[in-house]
C-alpha cells in the first residue's frame, strides 16, 4: 500500500505574494506525493482589488478554500477587525481539514490570522522571506512574529540566514533558498513587452517608467509621503504605469491621487492588477522603477533595472548597485530619478549580482516540504542555550 499523500495548504492574500508562491504551487501540485490546498483571503476577494481568486482556477490551482475576510474599509481599525475576520473564517476550515503542513509568504498583516489559528491546533507551519527587515511599516513586525510561529524558514539571502538564526531559530529549520519571485525569469516565458505596451497605451519611444507605491503603515497618515511623489513625477516625460497600492490603510487616497495625476497625462495609465507575468514583462521593457514596494528593493537588481526607493518604507532591507535612496521630497526624488534615467548609470549596472538568488527558489522549497519529518521534533521548538555572558546582560537589565 502506498504512503497517504502529504497534504500542504498555503495561504495567499493578494496578486503579489500568488505571483511569488506560483512556482512553489506548480512544484507541489506536480509532486505525486503531495496534495496542494490552495487557500485564498484577504485582497483577493475584493471587487476593489480585481477579485483575483479567478487567477487560481485559471492556472489550474482549483481552490480548496475562498474565505471572505478583508473589510471595506480604509482605516487601522479595518485593518485590525480583518485580523479578527480571518481568524475566525480559517479556524473553521484548518479545524476541517488539518493539513500536515501550512505555508506562509513574507509580512502582510493578515498572514497572522493563520499563523495564529495553525499555532492553536498544532499544524506545522513553514515560512518564506522570513529575517528580511522592512523598518518603515508594520509589515516588518509582522514578517518576525510569523518567524517565531513557524517551524521551517525559507530565507532569501544570507543576512536573513544569520537573522533568523540570531532570533533563536535552530539552524536545521532554516534554509537558504533565495527569493520565489526571481522563478518567472528561468520558469515558463514572459509575454512579449511590444504588444502589451501598445495595447495598455504605454508605447513610446521612450521606455516607461514603472510606479510601485504603498501606504507606509508606521505614520499616522499612511498617504502621507504620496504628495511629494506625485509632485516630483510632474515632468517625468516617460510614460507612467502605476501599479495599484496594497490593501492597507491610506490606500485610497493614493489610488485617488494615482487616478487624477493619470486622468491629466496621455501616456500614464493605473493597473488595479497585473497578472505576474505581465508584471514582469512591464519591467523588462522598463527604464525604471520608482517607488517604496519590496519589488523594487527584491526584484529589479535581477534585471539590472534602476530603482529609485523613497523614503523609509524599506529601511533595513539590503540593496544591489542598482537601488537608488531618496527621501520622500519631491527636489530628492527628481534628482535620483535623473541619475535612474542616465544611460551612463544604466550602463554601469551590467554584470550585477542580485543578493535575493538565482531564480531556482521553488524547486529548494518544495524539496525540503516533501522530504521534512513530520514527527514531534517539528513541533517542538527547543530554546538555543544562552553563549556565555548573556546570562549576566540579562540581569544588568
């Protein structure tokens, strides 16, 4: 008689982190041994947001589970109630199913909902992107409670190695795998740039220029830092693709911004959702990319793409040759979105190395998830013994 099949479900929440996990879903629903439990929350439900659970269906992932948990609303409170919302739908359905393993993706807020409900009922729990550092926004809290919560670690780089390791975690939970969302660049082909720039009215002479922004979760106005974008953009002469902003508070009042600044342009367009390939396609074709998104900070340094970060939403996070800082004033952002636009630095970027990986991360992941023991030793983290003098700095305190 032939082994049960190792049943896996993992949670997406938004269009971004479905475009990171698809390789990792194609690499377990092609394993015999493996049953996938897609499960999908959060944004993808939202008309607001494009209703992207369709996306599953037609890339051949049948959903096991759409639960309805993101409130309409714009605020922390709606934020904080989602939590609440989510909790409860996931406490019903991993009751239900009890799979052998759960699998989380990076920070987003939600992602504690089903960290939570997994911890209660004793489901093991693997995390990617864990030890990376996001200092200018609540996910960066969020990406290290999951850490805490979960048994098996899938870092990018080797700075989140130590981290993860320096948080507690014992080394054979941790793995080294890089980032999931370089897979589009080795896995499957990208659709031609061409067509789809002229068909989204973005074709040009001039390469366009991509916009990632997000509300930064920490200031008590999370839009705040959206005017002096805005206002630096003005007499950008490439054309514009925004891409839309997170289900986070403020986002509304950026997507308002986003929409008038577009309203008044004939090459600038807003897209409420990208499918991951098409994203991808958009940054091959792209001058630059200019924001405060992880994408920029993760993804660009694989195609040498100049990336202005704004601000201090990614603060912490480590950064290729290609990522150029600027704080959030317009005078700032003009001046290092000039240098992203220079083909002399374009040029100097040729060759780099992109600290996030080598775009085989699914493979590793869904190897270690077939082949980990799912046995005692799983669930039962041991503390790391204190080196000698801790003890001593603990009393000081």
């Amino acid at each position: 008689m032939s082994p049960a099949r190792r049943r896996i479900a993992v949670v997406s929440t938004s269009r971004a982190d479905y475009g990171h996990l698809y390789h990792v879903m194609k690499g377990l629903q092609a394993a015999e041994d493996v049953e996938l439990l897609p499960v999908a929350l959060g944004a993808h439900g939202s008309p607001r947001f494009g209703e992207t659970w369709r996306r599953f269906a037609e890339d051949g992932f049948p959903l096991a589970a759409r639960l309805e948990c993101l409130l309409d609303s714009d605020s922390d409170l709606g934020m904080a109630k989602t939590i609440g919302l989510a909790t409860l739908s996931l406490a019903d359905w991993l009751d239900r199913e009890r799979p052998d393993l759960l699998l989380l993706i990076a920070d987003r807020y939600e992602m504690l909902a089903p960290a939570s409900v997994a911890l209660a009922l004793r489901i093991p729990i693997a995390h990617i992107e864990g030890g990376e550092i996001s200092e200018g926004a609540v996910d960066d809290a969020v990406r290290h409670a999951l850490t805490k919560l979960s048994h098996l670690h899938f870092v990018p780089t080797e700075q989140a190695r130590r981290r993860v390791l320096a948080m507690g975690e014992e080394a054979w939970r941790v793995h080294r795998v890089g980032a999931p969302s370089l897979d589009h660049l080795h896995l499957g082909a990208l659709p031609d740039p061409v067509p789809l720039l002229a068909r989204w009215g973005l074709g040009d002479d001039l390469a366009p220029v991509v916009v990632a922004w997000h509300p930064v979760t920490l200031l008590r106005d999370p839009a705040a830092e959206s005017a002096s974008l805005f206002e630096a953009l003005q007499d950008c002469a490439h054309p514009l693709a925004f891409c839309f902003p997170n289900a986070d508070a403020g986002r509304e009042a950026i997507i308002r911004q986003a929409e008038a600044f577009c309203a008044g342009r004939e090459r600038a367009r807003v897209f409420v959702n990208l499918e991951h390939r098409e994203y991808w396609a958009l940054l091959h074709a792209a001058a630059a990319l200019v924001g405060n998104s992880s994408s920029g900070i993760m993804e660009s340094p694989s195609l040498s793409l100049p990336c202005v970060n704004i601000g201090e939403r990614q603060a912490g996070r480590e950064r290729a040759a290609n990522i150029l800082d600027a704080p959030a004033e317009p005078a700032a952002i003009r001046e290092a979105l000039s240098r992203a636009l220079d083909p002399a630095f374009r040029a100097s970027l040729d060759g780099m190395q992109s600290p996030y990986g080598d775009g085989h991360a699914a493979e590793r992941i869904v190897e270690v998830l077939r082949r980990v023991p799912l046995d005692a030793r799983l669930l039962r983290k041991r503390a790391l013994p204190l080196r000698r003098g801790e003890e001593a700095f603990d009393h000081a305190g």
